[in-house]
C-alpha cells in the first residue's frame, strides 16, 4: 500500500515531537521509525512468510533428510543430532534476509525521498538510520526464535544454561549487526533496486555453503575450509552451536567473539559512513 502523504506528516510530527537533550530526541526519532517499520511487518503476512519459508524448507527437507543419512556416522556431528547441528547456521540465514530486507526498506525510503522528508524532523539523521536497523534487528531476533522453537519440535534440544542462552543470543546480535550496517551500506549506495540486489543478493548462498553451517570444517575440502575461516559466519555457528546446543567447539570462543566484534565494528562503521554521505550529497 502506498504511504500517503498524511501519513509521511504524522511520521515526521511524532518525530518532532521529541524534545529536550540531543540523546532524547534521537530515542524519540529511533523509537517512532522503529514502531512504523514494525507495524508494517506485522500487518504483512507476506513479509513473515516470505522470510520463514526458506529456513524452515531448509530444516524441513535438507535436515531430516540428510539428518537420516549420518545417523550412522558417527564422526560427523559427533556431540549433537544433525537438527541440532544445522540449526544455528538456519537461525543465521534468516538473520541474514531480514538484514537485506532492512536495506530494502532504507533503498525504498531513499529513492521516493521519504528520507529527505524524515530529515526535516529536528532530530540527528542518525536516527532514520538507526530505526531502520533496529527494526531490521528485532524481526531477525522474532524469526530466530521461531527457528529454535522449530528445530526442538524436531527433537534439537537446547541448554536450558540461562547464561549460555544470553550468550548465544548476544553473538546472533553482533553477527546480525554487522549484516545490517553492510546491507545499510549498500543501500545508501545503490541506484535502484537492481543494483542492490545485485550487491547484495548473491551473498545468502556463499555464506551459508562457505561456513561450517552443513557440515564440519574438518570434512570441507582444504580450499573450501580456507575460505570459510574468511566468513563471518562460520566464526557465529561455532560459538552458537557451543552455547546453545552444547556442540563441541571447532574454532574456540576466544576466537569467536573477538572476530565478529570486529565484523560488528567494521560493518556498522560502513554502514554509517555510506549512509552519512548519502544525505549529505543525494542523488
């Protein structure tokens, strides 16, 4: 549905309407963008369904199936069942789409100049930034948690270790952010939504084969195994497979967190530096 410009004027009257210091008004600015972005979500079943649908046929058809044949292997996921074994990197994918959709909805904004209407608003432009992220992060957590709840219905278990659950969920929230300043980036960038897809779009594949999300680093062809300690991924698998399944560990946690802290730091320094100078100059 289009938005009307009514409703692009109430938008930017809630976001005015923050006052006091310069921390308020970019609460207030975050919050409003962040509970639009999030009604619209909620209102479509397109946009939930869409964005479930290929985890879940992923752990429907790949997981079981594949879960029957290395039953019998017994060094292939040794400390867990295979559904337990594939779920995180699920839980990721679907991460990983919600951050693209974020872009989307940011490159959408942008080009019909919603954005620049947003700007008007007496709040700091990093807060139509930050409302888009931060909704783009609550859908992923919501969808992550679907995919867990899934994956026990088809017998993954999970540490009911309260602080290894935070843990593993605090790791999702560092791999997704820097996802979401990446795709933030390249919406900033991008002309149209071609280009973006074409930025964007190829990564789901990559990152899902060139990780230890299907199968062992040990078991991957040495060229393959090599690029895979190149992907973020990987090191966000290792740590949640560990923390919520009880998995043993290939790479180690003291690897693990420093490595996606700095996939953090660098993709949300990109992604606020490409969208600062996409204000600041707009096409």
């Amino acid at each position: 549905m289009a938005v009307t410009v009514e409703q692009r004027l109430d938008t930017i009257n809630g976001l005015a309407g923050s006052k006091g210091s310069n921390w308020r008004e970019l609460a207030g600015g975050v919050y409003t963008l962040w509970r639009k972005h999030m009604k619209k979500f909620r209102r479509s079943v397109m946009e939930i369904g869409g964005t479930l649908f290929t985890p879940i046929l992923w752990m429907l058809l790949f997981g079981l199936s594949m879960g029957g044949m290395v039953k019998g292997i017994s060094d292939f996921t040794p400390s867990v069942n295979y559904i337990a074994y594939i779920t995180p990197g699920l839980m990721l994918l679907t991460c990983l789409t919600a951050a693209i959709l974020g872009g989307t909805t940011l490159l959408l904004e942008r080009t019909s100049g919603i954005i620049k209407e947003y700007l008007i608003a007496p709040v700091p432009r990093l807060a139509v930034l930050l409302g888009t992220m931060s909704s783009s992060l609550t859908k992923a957590f919501l969808q992550a948690i679907v995919i867990i709840v899934l994956g026990l219905l088809l017998g993954s278990g999970l540490n009911l270790n309260p602080l290894d659950f935070v843990g593993g969920m605090l790791v999702l929230l560092v791999y997704t952010l820097g996802f979401v300043g990446i795709a933030a980036a390249a919406a900033s960038k991008a002309r149209g939504m071609e280009s973006y897809h074409t930025l964007i779009g190829v990564l789901n594949l990559p990152v899902l084969f060139l990780s230890n999300a299907l199968y062992p680093l040990e078991k991957m062809p040495a060229v393959l195994a090599a690029l895979a300690y190149l992907n973020p991924t990987t090191y966000a698998i290792d740590a949640i497979r560990n923390l919520l399944y009880g998995a043993k560990l290939e790479i180690g946690l003291l690897i693990d967190v420093p490595v996606l802290l700095a996939f953090m730091g660098l993709g949300l320094w990109y992604g606020f530096r490409a969208f600062q100078k996409s204000v600041a100059t707009p096409n």
